[in-house]
C-alpha cells in the first residue's frame, strides 16, 4: 500500500507539482557520478587477449587443411604479426573509441575473440555512422 507523505515532508513548486528534497537529489547525483565512473573505468581497461593460443590454433587448422607443416608455421607467424599490429592500432586509438562501438565490437567472452576481428567491427560501426549521416 502505498502512503503519502505528511504535509511536512512534501516540498512543491508554485505549480504545485512535487520536487525532491535536497537531500534525495544530492544521494541521487552522487550516485549516478559513482555509476558514470564505475563506468568509465570499466571502458578505460582494454582488453587482453592469449594471441598466441588464437594464432596456435589458427595454425593447426591451417596444417589440417593442407597437410603442410610449413604452411602451419607461416601460418602462425602470419597471424601474429597481424594480431600485433592490430592490437597496437587498437591501445593507441582506445580513449577515441565510442564506449557504445566497444558495447558492441569488444566481446571476448561472448566468441573467438581477435583484435583484428574486432578492428573490422569497429570499422563497420564507423561505415554505418558515415552513411547514415549522409541520408
């Protein structure tokens, strides 16, 4: 059941429509910075990945596939460069990255995660923007 608070609590404007009391809007400001921190800290971690397990496994499917050995060193070797320079690229653009591209691009618990996989993400996200903006 819900009650009404007595006359004394009530704080009203000339219109007579409800505002908080003080006390209420400071609690409620100093929790939404809290939130907005917590969150931005969160955005500010970048990721790590286990490049090499990504790029081992990479590699294996590579020598299955073609039955060379070689071909699995080239392989692995390939993709972490590749994973380097990605990763790089990313680290160096992270503050600029739209918390809402990372919501939706930097998932590495969700699948198979690669910083060049999620480079090209990000770059979809960017294209997409680009084009709507262009409507």
């Amino acid at each position: 059941m819900i009650q009404a608070r007595p006359q004394s609590e009530r704080t009203t404007t000339d219109l007579g429509v409800g505002i908080m009391p003080k006390s209420k809007i400071v609690l409620t400001a100093a929790i939404l910075l809290l939130a907005n921190l917590a969150a931005a800290a969160q955005d500010a971690r970048f990721p790590n990945l286990d490049t090499q397990k990504l790029c081992r496994s990479r590699a294996k499917s590579s020598e299955e596939m073609t039955g060379d050995k070689a071909v699995s060193a080239k392989s692995f070797d390939t993709c972490m460069r590749s994973e380097r320079e990605a990763r790089d690229a990313l680290v160096a653009a992270w503050k600029d990255i739209p918390p809402t591209y990372k919501a939706s691009c930097i998932k590495p618990e969700v699948y198979s995660a690669s910083y060049a996989e999620w480079i090209s993400c990000l770059e979809l996200n960017i294209d997409v923007k680009r084009l709507r903006k262009k409507q």
